[in-house]
C-alpha cells in the first residue's frame, strides 16, 4: 500500500509497512517530525498567586491555576485561560480545580 505525503513532508526512507516511526517523516526543511515531537511542551497547567497582567508573562497555551480565598473547602484553585489581543489580555474562568 503506497504512503501519500502532502507538501511540506516526504518520507525520508522508502518503507513498504505504513511508516516505521516517526524518523521516517520529515519537513522538507530537513527538521523531523520526532525532533519537533521531542520538544513539544506536556505541561498544561501553571500555577500562580495571581493572573499575570503583562501580556509577554502571558502563555496562551497554559491554563492558570489561581488559589481561591480561605474557606474553600474542596476545590483549591480557580481554572483560567488567556485569550491576547494585540496587548490586551481577556481571562476566562473555566472551571475549578
């Protein structure tokens, strides 16, 4: 069964299963697919005593955990994400942790 690879990819070595791994794959740039995989961020969540309010402290790709005021019993943070606009920064509760 041939392997079709739209534009940036092509495969790197001819392989007649579907793909051997990841090194088989690369940017036409010459960067792989397994070195951009490796690089890739797994942590989601960051924790802060406070929303950030400069926009270059800001990651649109984590969510802040913010601690909730004494006499909170079971959920201990408040779950935000980040939406920036130019220089402005929108919060938005999305739910409790």
């Amino acid at each position: 069964m041939a392997i079709q690879l739209t534009p940036p990819f092509r495969l790197t070595k001819p392989t007649e299963d579907y793909l051997a791994g990841a090194d088989d794959i690369e940017y036409t740039t010459g960067v792989s697919i397994k070195d951009k995989l490796d690089n890739v961020g797994t942590e989601v969540f960051k924790i802060v005593k406070e929303l950030p309010t400069d926009v270059s402290e800001v990651n649109e790709n984590k969510i802040y955990l913010v601690p909730k005021t004494k006499g909170s019993t079971n959920n201990s943070y408040n779950e935000y994400k980040a939406f920036i606009n130019d220089t402005t920064i929108t919060w938005e509760l999305i739910g409790s942790a």
